[in-house]
C-alpha cells in the first residue's frame, strides 16, 4: 500500500489551529453584539425633562419668545429636538440642532410670530441616530399645559 496521508500529528496540529480561529471569531462577534444588547441606542432609551429650579419648571413665554431649559436623562446623545408651540390661532414648529449629551442641560429660546395667540401647549422631541438613520422619538418628548409667563417664574 502506497498511499499518501497527512501524518496524525500534522492533522492534529491543523485541526487545533483551525478550531482555535473559529473560537476567536465567535467570541469577537459575541462581544459586538453583546455591547449592542447592553446599550441599544434607541427611542426606547431616548429621554428629556424640563429643569426644575425651587420646584418650578424651566419654561415661560414673553413677547413672542418661549424660554425652556431641559435635560438629557436618556443614554443616547441626541442630534437636534423640536419644539412646536401650539397657540389659539396657528402653531409655530422649530427644529434645534444640537449635540446634547446624556445628562447635559440646555438653555433655549425659540421665537414665533404673535399671530399664534395665547400658547395652549408646547411639545418638545429629541432626535437621535438609530442605526445610522437620524430619526425623532415623539413618545420620549415633552407634552406641556399651562406654561407661564416669564415675569411669573
């Protein structure tokens, strides 16, 4: 018999070689997607508050000019939010970019033209990037009622 093979010892040697590359594949793929999993960036994880200073909410209006400060209490940054100011008579939608990191805080204004009457109600929505896409989280905003005027807060 003349038959030509690998010797034991080279295939052993072949087979750990080849198990031992396939191992570190799997565990470098594992712990990406474990990362991913513990921190999903995400609406879901998205999150804002009006500040709150002696008890009272950061937000009045004052000739056309409706002044807010909120906070990121969500994980991911967020890219820009929209603030809609919803009046008697029109509404007035801004989009704010901004790179507001989590647990930063921002002071704003956002001025609308006096034809909206009195303000009724003021939603704020943040944006993030989820999977490379910017998109809004309207679930995550803020729906306020009864916003003051400024000489009052």
């Amino acid at each position: 018999m003349n038959k030509k093979a690998i010797s034991p010892l080279i295939s052993t040697f072949l087979l750990l070689v080849f198990a031992a590359s396939l191992g570190a594949v799997v565990i470098s793929w594992g712990s990406s997607q474990s990362a991913l999993a513990i921190y999903p960036i995400s609406c879901q994880t998205a999150d804002i508050e009006l500040v709150e200073l002696n008890n009272i909410e950061q937000i009045c209006y004052e000739d056309g000019r409706l002044d807010f400060t909120i906070r990121n209490i969500g994980s991911p940054n967020l890219l820009s939010i929209k603030v809609t100011v919803i009046g008697e008579n029109k509404l007035h939608s801004e989009v704010i970019d901004t790179d507001l990191e989590q647990a930063d805080i921002m002071k704003k204004s956002v001025y609308y033209d006096s034809e909206i009457g009195n303000i009724q109600k003021v939603f704020i929505v943040p944006k993030i990037k989820e999977n490379n896409v910017a998109k809004f989280c309207p679930r995550n905003g803020l729906e306020i009622d009864n916003i003051p005027e400024c000489q009052n807060v």
